[in-house]
C-alpha cells in the first residue's frame, strides 16, 4: 500500500513538472518550484527525486509515453507521417523539447545521471524505426536530424523552422526506397 | 603592446585546453588544470575567461578556424565529401565532440553564455552550405544530421558510427539533386 501511493506521488511530481515546463519553460521549472506545486518541501521532493536530472528523466519518459500511444505506425510513408506530426507536436511545445535537447547533450559526458536514459532510449527507437524504415543506420540518421532540427530550432525560431526540413527528409528517404 | 600579449595570453590558454579536451577529454579539463598547465592561478585565469562557458566557446571558436582552413569547398559533390572528411576527423576526436554537445545542448537556454555563438554560428553555416547544395533547408537538414548524429556516437560509439549515416544522407541528397 504504501509503495501505490508512492508511485502516484512520484507521477503526481511528474505530471506537476511537465505541465510547469509547459507553461513556464524550462530554466523556470525548479526543483523548488515543483515542490510548491505539489505541497510538499523541496527536501520532500528530493525524498523521491534526488537529483533535478532524475525529475527531468522521468518528465521525458513521460513524453515518450504520451508519443508512442499516438504512433503505432506501420510502413515508411506511415512512419514517416508520423513523424511529421510529432514535429508539428513538438513545434507547440517548445520548454519540453528544450528540456529533451539540454539533457540529450549534458548526457554524452560519462556518469551523467541521464546517460542510461537516453542510450537506451536510443537504441530503442532506432531498433523501432528500423522496422519501418528497412535499415537501422536510415533510422539512426532520422533521428538524427529530429534532434539536430531541435537544436537549431530552439536557437532561432523564426529562421529554422524544422517542419520544412523534416519534410525534406521524409520526401529523399521515400524517394530512395523507390529508387531500390 | 599589452593589448598584444594580453592576447598572446589568450590563444596560449585556449590551445592548452582545445589540446587538453583531446587528451583527457571534456569532463577531465577544467579551469583548474588548464591554468595549472599555462602557469596561471585559477583566479588568473579568470581574468581572461570569466566563466568555463566563455572558455569552451573560445576553443569551440578555434576548432572552426582549422575546419574552415581545411575545407574550401564548391558544389554539392563537393561540399558533401568534405563534410564526410569532417565527420571522419570528428570520429577521432570525441572530447571536441562531447564539448561541441555538451555547450550547443545547454546553449537552447535563454541568457545562456554561449547562446549567441551557436545562434550566430548556425546561421552562417547554413548559409554558407546553401551556397552548395543549393538551398537553406537542405543545409539545415544536413547540419542537423551532423548534430545528431554525434549525440548518438557519443552515447554508443560501437553501436552508431557516424559516418555510414552521413554517407546514406550524403548519398540521398546527391540522387536528390539528380532527379531535380
């Protein structure tokens, strides 16, 4: 018993965080402000998350979940569409994809709390989309581009619109596989 | 004269730490041993360098100078084994890499101190790499891929070479241009 209401005080913070992230971006969703959110002390909140890193992670896992239950895609052109649509997605929520790209990059450094994370979430995906694209180094270069489109995004909003280029993308990959 | 030497000083500091992130990679170079090993105190260093930002950009800086000497480069053909030359130097070079991740990741921040050299930097690469390809969105698209590329590498350098995916990238783009 304990343990349940635990956990839906762990996805109580989480959902606290990634609704904050939303409103407020993301270097304003502090540890500090988060527990004020959910009524409890910021020694409180490190009960159940020790580390800012560690929330951040389970706000992205978060996300993923979100994704994967609007993706079950089957096919290039199908997986390609909805990759699409996460773009346009993600476009609207610019404080988590700002939280993804700052953690993405602070992960590469060994011993990073996030490292785990996003290795494994990598792997994942790119094995997923592999499925659908035919190949897994087609995969590893869309997603690739999706978080290199983010990156240069987030710098400059009017100028790198990512939808354009993702588009790009998607109309040279399905020409080559109608090329083979 | 002391403008001079002051800036003899500099570019001593920054190659220390551009050849130190090579040797013991990004997270072992801090300011401490960079100034250890240019004969300075850290608060000396502090006074070239206020921040370990302002430092990272400063080599990140350098690392454009010797790309852009090495690589004066027209056309699409061009431009895209050049840029594979690139990845190829990058692949032996992690630490300048995992730099390179770490600040452009954090940089998506606003008020962050390297944010206008990223901004400002993608904005000048892409246009320069339009005049090549024929397009801004396909030099976004390709600078993305680069990006991302190395976050995948750096997290599973066995498992996500880089540069099969460019050379699958490289190869669409120029059938792309083909069929134009």
């Amino acid at each position: 018993m304990a343990t349940a209401r635990r956990g839906d005080r762990r996805g109580e913070i989480v959902r606290a965080a990634f609704d904050m992230i939303g409103e407020r971006g993301y270097p304003n969703t502090t540890l500090a402000a988060v527990a004020e959110r959910v009524g409890l002390t910021q020694q409180g909140l490190l009960h159940y998350f020790p580390t800012k890193e560690d929330l951040l992670v389970a706000v992205l896992r978060r996300r993923d979940e979100l994704d994967v239950s609007g993706g079950a895609v089957a096919g290039p052109a199908g997986v390609l569409e909805a990759l699409a649509m996460l773009v346009d997605v993600n476009a609207s929520r610019p404080g988590i994809v700002q939280t993804f790209t700052v953690l993405a990059g602070e992960s590469v450094t060994d011993g990073h709390p996030a490292r785990a994370y996003f290795a494994e979430r990598y792997a994942r995906v790119r094995a997923l989309l592999a499925e659908s694209l035919g190949d897994e180094v087609t995969a590893q270069l869309v997603i690739a581009a999706l978080d290199g489109l983010q990156i240069q995004w987030l710098l400059d909003p009017e100028g790198a619109d990512m939808r354009p280029a993702f588009d790009r993308l998607a109309e040279l990959v399905g020409r080559g596989r109608a090329a083979e």
